[in-house]
C-alpha cells in the first residue's frame, strides 16, 4: 500500500482495515517502522499513535525502531519483523529512510517476508522510499513547511519503474513545475493525493480514500484514477528509455 498521507488517522481507518482482513480470522501482527523520521524527536509518537490505530481495528501492533544504519543493523529488530504480517513505514524524511535502510540486515528481513506473502506499507515518505528514486526535500520553509528546493537520488526499487509523489493536491503548480524537471527518465511519477491511497491486488493498484492518484508520462501527460478505480499494471510500465511508452 502506498498512500499519500494520513497514516493512523481515521481517514485511513477503512483502509487499513481492509488490510488486516487479508489474514483473518487471526490477528494480524503490525510492525509499525518509523524510519523516515529517524533524524526527529518524533518516532516515539509515531510508534504510539500507530500502535493505538491498529490495535482499534482488531491488529496486534507493535513498534520497530529503526531510526538509522546501526539500528538496522540490530539483529533483534531484522527478528522482530520475521513474525509480521503488516510492515508499515510511517512518514518523515525519504532520503533519511533511505540512507538508514538500503543494504542493510533489516530491510532484507523486510524483503523477505514480503515474498513469503506479508503486506508492506507506507505512507508518504514512507511510500516514496519504496519507489525506484524519491524525491528528498530540503531547505523546509519555516512558516509552511514547504520545502523550497529537492534533489533526486536512487531509493528502495519495492516498486521499480515508479517514482512516488505523495501530498500532490498540496502542492502548488508552480512548485510542481519546478520539481518535476528533476523528474527521472524513464520512470513514471505514480502521484497520490491526500488522505488516498493505492493497494496494490492482482488486477493492479486500487485508489482508496477522499482524493485521485495520478500516473504521468511527462508533466502534461496525466491519466487521473478515483475512488474504486484500479490502475492496470501495463499502465504503470516505465518506458524503456527513447520510447514514448
């Protein structure tokens, strides 16, 4: 699942549920990893606030704090997650998350029990780490918290060929403008608005929540998907470059 904001609130109540209905009857165990925010003082409340979310819709949630290199590459928590049925990386910082974890014991165990049929989530930096390359923010403004510049570096690959934008309805055009020139060829740009998300099924991706996501091939080029709508995979095949696609 990637979604464009809104983890643990009630917004992303129905959805999250849906995911803990995947392994019922029993209670699904949810690893709740708040790695994107490992430079902040707020991992703690992001475990709690996680903890208390799935713990309402029936999950056994518990937290995974790993914040950095040294701490994913803690035996104990490349452990903890062997038990999980739900990996949810909350929000923060993609460049930190991906710095903490990429080639590390952890993130192996993560891979791991993804293909042995664990659902992995995140929600946005958290779901821009899990594409090809991310976008990582920087020089925040002070009064909006808007950052007023990003690079581009290489992330995760959980999702290849796709490059994560989440928050896209809050952020203004003329921004968008800018930041997309940084865009990575040959990827697609898989934009998420807030409070939405897509979990991904064997049709393909399903947009759940109050806002659209988008795919573009190029920033004029956007096919807009809705509420209940699902985004058939060949849709999403980055174009191999010097092809339109």
């Amino acid at each position: 699942m990637l979604a464009g904001s809104g983890e643990f609130t009630h917004t992303m109540r129905e959805t999250d549920f849906a995911l803990l209905g995947d392994f019922a009857p029993r209670a699904a165990r949810v690893a709740i990893v708040p790695t994107a925010a490992g430079l902040e003082d707020t991992p703690p409340r992001w475990a709690e606030r996680g903890i208390a979310h799935f713990r309402a819709l029936g999950g056994d949630p518990f937290a995974v704090m790993v914040l950095d290199r040294a701490s994913a590459r803690d035996p104990r928590h490349a452990a903890a997650v062997a038990s999980a049925d739900l990996i949810y990386f909350s929000g923060g910082d993609p460049g930190q998350a991906v710095e903490a974890l990429a080639g590390t014991p952890f993130w192996d165990a993560v891979r791991a029990r993804w293909a042995a049929g664990a659902t992995i989530a995140g929600s946005s930096a958290g779901a821009m780490m899990l594409g090809e390359a991310t976008f990582v923010p920087r020089d925040p403004d002070p009064a909006t918290g808007m950052p007023r510049d990003v690079t581009v570096r290489a992330a995760l690959g959980l999702v290849p060929g796709i490059f994560v934008f989440p928050h896209f309805d809050a952020i203004p055009e003329d921004v968008l403008a800018g930041w997309t020139r940084l865009w990575p060829p040959g990827l697609r740009l898989l934009a998420i608005d807030e409070d939405t998300a897509l979990v991904s099924g064997e049709e393909g991706w399903t947009v759940r929540g109050a806002g659209r996501a988008l795919v573009l091939r190029d920033p004029r080029d956007r096919r807009v998907f809705g509420d209940g709508m699902t985004i058939d995979e060949r849709v999403l095949a980055a174009p191999r470059l010097g092809q339109d696609g």
